[in-house]
C-alpha cells in the first residue's frame, strides 16, 4: 500500500487546517463526551468539566512538549533554547503528555473535592480514546515510521522514501482503541470498581504495548543511549510497574474490605 495524502485537509485564504488538528480535536471531544456520560452515570455534578477540558489539552501540550525536549533531543535545544517554543514544528511525547494530563487531573480533584483516584480512573477511558486518533493522526501525517519491512500490509510512505514500512501507527491506534473497549467493558460490567483498577489496567496495558511497538518503530531519540532499549521503552517501564503494583494494591484491597 502506498500512502501520500496531503497533510493539509483544507486550505481557505492563507489558512491551512491540518488533518493532525481535526483528527486530535475529535479525540479531544470525544473523549469529554465519554467522561461527561460517566460523570452522569454517577449522579456527579458536569459542571466543572469544561474548565478541565481546557486546563487538559494546555497541560497535555505542555508536557508533551517539555519531555520532548528534555528527553528526545536535548542537546539542540539546550542549543537553540527559544526553539522548545516552536510547537508547529513538531516534537510531542506522548509519556510528557500523559503526565501533563495527570497534575492537571489531580489539581482539579483536590479543587473540587473529589478522590483523586475516582478521577483518575474514569479518565483512563477519555485517554485511550484520544490515544486512538493521535496515532491516525500520526499516521495521516507520515510520522513515528515503523522500520522496514515486507510484509504483505507494509505501507510505503512516499513523502518519506520508496521503503515499505510496518504501519505502526496503525498498530498502536487500534491497540489503543481495544484497550478503550476493555476499560469501558470492565467499567459496565463492574459492580463496584475497585478504586485504582482501571487505572492499573490501562497504564499496564497501554504501556507495554508502546514497550513492544518501540522494536517496530525507527529510532526517535535524536542521541544513542547505552542501553539496548530505546528511550521511548525506558520512559515505558515506569509505568509498567506503577500499573501492575496499582492492580496489585487495588485487588489486596478489595480483599480485605470484603
């Protein structure tokens, strides 16, 4: 399969809307809906929410973009400081963006007294979802390449090479969106959700699932570091174990109320 569609969706008077934007704003409202329902769902007051919507995507973009640079490509821009403000040249790492989301998360709990972890766990499904349209949206920009391959499903990318590529993107989008089905599932069908389960659930599963895809992928990391792991797979870990040790806590737990 060949892949060259123009990343501009629509171009009006000097105005370019870029299918990453669309495709990152419907994650974004999408995401808000589900957690609106869920808010609902459990008689909880929306009325904050919009202030959350916003302070989520300001600190999603921030750190994304502050480990980005500290952790991706640090030596340019120890060199040319004034560039980490240059967002519309690219360079947003999702672990930045997860963490960003997560201070946000735990300021608005504590504001509107709410357990932190309640929150937290119902927005694990608001973030696979949104993690499924970014990586369509990286995918539709020809971005975080896979490595080469010849595969039958291989995707050449030619705005990049002529080389046929794993469409990795692909991958981490639809694992993305099964992981969004699985908490969603386990959310429904739950009598009572265990305070710190879902959030378990999603960054064990969500982050090794980006530990795996990272063997598939080109390298991103401007530098070498001396481990056989790629940096991506270092920030992964983690999470990995935060997540297996919540599931851990959340299950002994259970255990000893009952």
């Amino acid at each position: 399969m060949e892949w060259s569609i123009d990343p501009v969706a629509i171009s009006f008077s000097g105005l370019n809307i870029y299918w990453y934007g669309i495709l990152f704003a419907i994650g974004i409202v999408c995401g808000f809906l589900v957690l609106k329902a869920i808010y609902r769902n459990e008689n909880v007051s929306t009325e904050e929410l919009n202030s959350l919507l916003a302070d989520s995507v300001f600190g999603m973009i921030i750190g994304a973009r502050l480990v980005h640079c500290l952790f991706y490509d640090p030596l340019y821009y120890w060199s040319n400081p004034l560039k980490v403000f240059a967002i519309w040249e690219g360079g947003l790492a999702s672990h930045g963006g997860g963490l960003g989301v997560l201070v946000v998360a735990l300021l608005y709990a504590k504001k509107n007294n709410l357990s932190r972890l309640w929150l937290l766990d119902r927005s694990t499904m608001p973030a696979a979802l949104l993690g499924f349209f970014v990586r369509l949206a990286n995918f539709v920009n020809s971005e975080i390449l896979g490595v080469p391959t010849n595969a039958a499903w291989a995707v050449t990318f030619k705005q990049i090479d002529m080389l046929p590529r794993h469409p990795v993107q692909l991958y981490e989008a639809f694992a993305y969106l099964s992981i969004f089905a699985l908490l969603l599932w386990v959310y429904k069908s739950a009598k009572v959700v265990r305070q710190g389960s879902l959030l378990g659930l999603f960054l064990s599963l969500t982050f090794t699932v980006r530990f795996i895809l990272e063997f598939f992928k080109e390298k991103q990391a401007s530098y070498t570091n001396e481990f056989m792991l790629t940096t991506g797979q270092l920030l992964s870990i983690p999470f990995i174990i935060i997540g297996i040790a919540l599931l851990v806590w959340s299950l002994k737990k259970s255990k000893v109320e009952a």
